[in-house]
C-alpha cells in the first residue's frame, strides 16, 4: 500500500482499478490526515498525510495504490479531530437505530464503496406528471411495526415486501422522507424524521437489513421499477449547504441509484437554480407547498369563502412548477387524526405541547379524540373519503400519505418527529380490522387513471379547444355556467370535457355544506346523458346508473357526486 499524487476530484473517495483516490475540502491553515482502518477496526492502521501543499485551493487530495477496497474503512483528521468525509458514500459502525456512536472514538467510520451492482437492466421510469400517483412513506416506520408482517421490519427490503400491496393500491410512485445517514439524536431527541445535517450521499445504514444499506437501497428502486414504481427522495438538506454539494448530490442519486425525482426545501435551495442544470432536466424536481392542503382542509371542514380557492387548487397542474397536489403529510395531522381532533395532542414530545403546527384546520366532527358514538365515527368516516375525492379530482399530481387509506392513527399528535415508536409506525392492524377505505380509494385511483380529462397533461384554461361545444374545464353552481361564490357557498360544480382526450366526459359536484343542495346540470355533448358513476357514500358504481332527471341533482349534504356523459 503506497501514497500516490491522486486527483482534485471528484471529491470523496473514489474507487479505481488499482486505487482509491481521496479527495476533500478542508479551511486554509489546518492539518489534514487520512486514517485507513482495517474494516470493523476502531484503530487506523495507516496514516497519509495531506499537506496543504500539495492541494489546490482549499482541496487536499491524494491516491492510495495496492488497496483492497473492501477490507478498509477509512475518516480524516484534522486538526486532530476525527471527521467523517461529508462525501461518503456508505457508513460503518451504527449498529441499531438510535445507538449513540462517537467519531473521536473511532467507532464511525465510512466505508470504500466497489462499484459492480447487477441493476439487470434498470433505468428510470419517466412516468408523466399527470399520471403519477404519488405514495409519502418514511422507510422505517412503514413496516417497523409488528402487524405490518414483514421479514424485514424497518429497513429498505421491507419497503420491496410491501410492493404488491402499493401495486394493488394503484400506486406508481413512492416518496421517501431522507433515506441518507442523518444524526440520530438532535437538542436531546431522537431524530425520527431525518430532518438535519447528514451525510447526504451516503443510504442509511440501519435502514439496511444486512451489511450493505447501499446495495439494499439499489434493490429496492430496482424492484420498485420492475413494478412500475417510480422512486422519488425528499431532500431537504440543512442550513448552509453549498448550492454545489446539493447539486452534486441530486446528480450522484440519479445516476449512481436511478432516482427518479426529488422533493427540495424551496427555502434552502432554489427549485428554480436546480430545474435549470441539464442533467436535472428530465427528472421530477418537486418542492412542498402547502397551498392545496390548507384550501382542502378548510374546505372539507365548512369554512365559507373557500370556493375561489378551490376552484384554483383544482385546475392546479403540477408539471409546471413541481407542487404535487396533498392534504395530509408527514408534518401534521394523519388524514384520520385530521377528521378526529380539534387540537394537536404532543404532549409525549416533552415539549409542553408547544411545538407542531398549530393551525391545522382540522375538525373533530363533534368529539375530540377516540369515540365510540355512530354518529361521530360514520362523520369521520365520510369526511375520509370525501378527502380523498378533492385530492383525487383534482388536476395536479397527487400524493396520499402512508396508512391514511386504512385510517392510521397518532392519537392526535402533528409533529411525531421524536416518536420512533407505535405512535409514528404505521399501524397495519387497521387495514385488517377494516379494509373498506382501502378498496374505496383504489377503485377511486382506477377511476381516475381510466378518465384521461380527470388528469390532463396540460393547464386547463376553460377553452373549447376541439369545437365540441364544451370548453376543457368549466365551473358550476345550483346554476349551471353560474359558480355561487359568495362568502357562505360551499358548493361548487366541475365539467371536465372528455372531448379532446377522447374520453367521457365528468361532472363533479362539492357539496361541503351541512345542508343538501339541488344542482343544475350543464348539458352534456350532443347525444349523451348523464349517468351517475359515483359519490361519497357508495364509492365508485360497477355500473354507472342514468339519471331520471337530466336536468338536476341533488347532492345530500358533506357529499361529493361524480356524472359521466355516455
């Protein structure tokens, strides 16, 4: 093993042929050391050097030839701290979720990654914008829980277990918060999320079932492909990366583990600087925005003076600026905690219930918490599905959180950032005990996927475009062609034409009021009638059902009824 001159970049290390090329970013004036650690060692073996000299800029490098890159595992230091390459691309030396480990002991250490994974063929999906449906889960708590039945709980396989159920669901894409090496422990808590400084290109290895988090990862996407699933990573970095380290890094997942998408914190990164590099062109770069969830939840609840908009938050189209369509999120109530609490409950955060989003426009549907009355629970649950029919009739690309669909429960608390426990894990048991939501939305994702004019490619903007009579789009009220948008409406009406995608067209009639309403129908092409396809109670018909009378509807109050013209 000897020290060779080496390159300036790229910056990490860099396995070759017949060396390991070590490249890193240290201040003017400081002591720079590489330590190689026999794999599993806490004591480094060999010592190289690398003095400012011989660097360029702020950037030491040098190669080391004669290596076996998978005996050794390898850290700097300088100054005579030990400091982990913040390009390290796989780590050493966790051990389980939440061991407390330390650098100046040697104990973490990274690891020299081979190149060589079989991907068999893969490449990414370059599914469409508009017939995306997006799926947000966190890899652990996905399937940590002891009812989701899987071999591997908690890590990157478990998530490929749970691939036949994401199919049958009707999902083509899934959304992983930070799935990269993440302090554990942050201000004293236990740092579920991910959220933070980390070591952005490296997976996480105690999401890993076995000794390799990197290879884990790469099955996961690859079997996600092989079922057509995109993978999409939230990034949201932390405070102070370099626009240079986050391009890097978005570049290295796409490349290095076929990543189809990101999601990016706007406020730390421009969405609009990184849309702009060309190898970031034909990738989904998406940023969160919570304009569509706020505009739902007060409409879902009743509040007066939403329809304007919603009727924006519907023509929304997510191509364009990279804001998918959610009412529920990670941040926040899950969608039955949304329909169950009037107040976010975070007490076991040992934050004196201060932290977590205090305005969540939630309603609790007349009992704060658990309860057993019919009336509350069959409220609760029509307002689920009446949630799931404003995010699934909407234009932009949707995204449902993990367990909503079977009624997953934090008992109220919105910020379940520290609970690396049952109160964040999805509980499956729900989905055994009562699995009706779940065959409700996956008939509502199969609607929607069999309609093209529910999910156009391009913006509507109420023109007839095919000189069918019908423009693309057009808004309703009790009147038809007429939108009743005064303060205390809470209806509204839909027309998406069919027309130019040659596809039936759909009437959507929101009713959030708490009060029936009788709507005027606009009439539908030449020769067609209206039937009714579906609506909030009975889900989607097998066989959509002509209306007696064509000319009006009446929507029974909190209830949304969808029209198909045949």
């Amino acid at each position: 093993m000897i020290k060779a001159k080496g390159c300036p970049q790229p910056f990490g290390a860099d396995v070759r042929r017949d060396s390991v090329n070590f490249a890193i970013q240290v201040p003017e004036g400081k002591k720079c050391e590489l330590l190689l650690y026999k794999a599993g060692k806490d004591t480094p073996e060999h010592i190289f050097e690398m003095p400012e000299a011989d660097g360029i800029g702020e950037v030491r490098y040098l190669a080391v030839e004669g290596i076996d890159p998978g005996a050794y595992e390898y850290n700097y230091r300088i100054n005579k701290k030990i400091c982990m390459d913040p390009y390290v691309k796989e780590i050493s030396g966790y051990g389980k979720f939440g061991a407390r480990r330390e650098m100046q002991n040697h104990q973490i250490r990274g690891k020299l990654v081979v190149p060589g994974y079989d991907w068999k063929g893969d490449a990414r999906l370059h599914i469409p914008w508009n017939e995306v449906v997006a799926y947000s889960l966190h890899v652990r708590g996905f399937t940590k829980h002891s009812s989701s039945k899987a071999a591997h709980k908690g890590t990157f396989l478990g998530v490929t277990e749970k691939i036949p159920y994401l199919k049958d669901l009707g999902i083509n894409q899934i959304q992983c918060m930070p799935i990269y090496e993440f302090e554990e422990y942050v201000d004293g808590h236990v740092n579920y999320w991910g959220y933070g400084p980390g070591y952005y290109f490296a997976p996480k290895s105690t999401y890993a079932a076995g000794k390799s988090a990197a290879a884990e990862f790469k099955e996961m996407v690859r079997s996600c492909h092989e079922n057509g699933i995109e993978v999409v990573l939230e990034m949201p970095f932390s405070e102070g990366i370099s626009y240079q380290m986050a391009l890097e890094c978005l570049k290295f997942y796409m490349m290095e583990y076929h990543i189809d998408g990101f999601v990016v914190n706007p406020y730390l990164i421009s969405w609009e600087f990184l849309s702009q590099d060309p190898f970031l062109k034909d990738i989904k770069l998406m940023r969160r925005d919570d304009g569509f969830q706020n505009v739902m939840r007060r409409y879902l609840k009743g509040d007066e003076n939403m329809v304007n908009d919603v009727m924006w938050a519907l023509r929304h189209n997510s191509r364009y600026d990279g804001k998918c369509n959610y009412i529920t999120a990670h941040t926040g109530f899950t969608l039955w905690d949304l329909v169950s609490y009037d107040g976010k409950h975070n007490e076991d955060n040992g934050e004196n219930n201060h932290d977590g989003p205090d305005y969540n426009y939630s309603w609790n549907c007349g009992a704060e918490g658990p309860s057993r009355k019919r009336a509350v629970m069959a409220l609760r649950k029509n307002q689920a599905r009446n949630s799931y029919w404003l995010l699934l009739t909407a234009q932009g690309t949707p995204c449902l959180l993990s367990g909503d669909e079977f009624y997953n429960t934090q008992k109220g608390n919105n910020n379940a950032y520290c609970q690396d426990n049952e109160t964040a894990w999805v509980n499956w048991t729900r989905l055994k005990t009562d699995n009706s939501l779940f065959g409700y939305v996956k008939a509502l994702i199969a609607f929607r996927k069999s309609h093209p004019c529910l999910h156009r490619i391009e913006e509507l903007n109420g023109m007839d475009r095919t000189a069918c009579g019908l423009p693309d789009i057009s808004f309703h009220g009790e009147h038809a062609w007429k939108v009743n948008s005064e303060v205390a409406s809470r209806q509204l009406g839909v027309l998406y034409s069919g027309a130019e995608s040659g596809d039936e067209s759909c009437f959507v009639a929101y009713n959030m009021h708490w009060l029936p309403h009788i709507y005027a129908l606009p009439s539908p092409e030449k020769g067609k009638k209206w039937h009714l396809a579906a609506d909030t109670a009975r889900g989607i018909l097998e066989n959509p059902e002509p209306l007696e009378e064509q000319k009006t509807i009446e929507v029974k109050e909190r209830s949304i009824v969808l029209l198909v013209s045949r």
